[in-house]
C-alpha cells in the first residue's frame, strides 16, 4: 500500500510539474497573437508635372492591397496583382510590352508613398511624358 501511494504521489506532482507551465504558456501566447493575419499594404500614388512639388500633383489615388485589393484606384486589383509580383517594389513593376511612345519631352512625375506588408515605400520617378509612364508602369499608374 505505501508504493501505490508513493506512485500515486510522484505521478500526480510529475503531472502539476509538467502540465502547469503548459496552461500558463497557452495564455501567454493568445495574449500575443496578432490582431490581423494581413501585414499592413496602404499606399497613396500621386501624378503630376514635372518639377513639380509632390503637394502640387494633380491628382493622387489610395491603394490597399491586404486582405483585398481597395481603395480609389480605379484598377486596385491590376495595381495589387502587379506590385505582389514586382515585391512590392513600385521600380520593378514589369513594364507593357509593345508600347511605343513620342519623343515629346513632357515631363511627368509620380509618387508612391506608404506601407506594403509592413515595410516602408517612398518612391519617386520622372518620365518623359505621359505614354512613356503608362508603358512603364501597365495599371499601377494608370489613373
């Protein structure tokens, strides 16, 4: 009788021993968990002149890309699809092919500012005109 109760003994402080940190863990890491599943993607694009100020664009769309693409770009789907594949790189973003454009220099410039999956953007490029940024850039410009 005193080696069941030894046993009864060692097995119950063994079990508080190893599954009372358990229960205390689970809480912990709940209390951790993310509030989103999504790393946060909202971006502001600007267009305007050449030599322009960014507060001079003349005209300037939101785009958000996680869970769903949204936002007012007017092809926030196309623009989402093609930074994802770019890395969200807005200088990667693969350009039309078979587009060719004039020689008339008027420049254009345009802006990308904000957050995609977490990660800082500031982009800014200057294009001859404005077919040379819509061949450049397919629908990520494209408003």
């Amino acid at each position: 009788m005193r080696n069941t109760a030894r046993w009864a003994a060692t097995l119950g402080l063994t079990a508080a021993a190893v599954c009372g940190p358990l229960t205390g863990a689970s809480v912990a890491v709940s209390d951790a968990a993310p509030s989103s599943l999504y790393a946060p993607s909202a971006l502001v694009l600007t267009t305007g002149p050449g030599g322009a100020a960014p507060a001079d664009a003349e005209r300037a769309v939101t785009l958000s890309c996680a869970p769903t693409p949204s936002g007012t770009h007017p092809a926030a789907a196309e623009a989402c699809a093609e930074l994802r594949g770019a890395g969200g790189d807005p200088a990667a973003v693969a350009p039309r092919a078979g587009v060719r454009c004039g020689r008339l220099y008027d420049p254009v410039v345009v802006t990308v500012q904000g957050v995609w999956q977490g990660k800082r953007v500031a982009f800014e490029r200057t294009f001859g005109n404005t077919c040379a940024k819509d061949a450049a850039s397919g629908a990520l410009f494209a408003f």
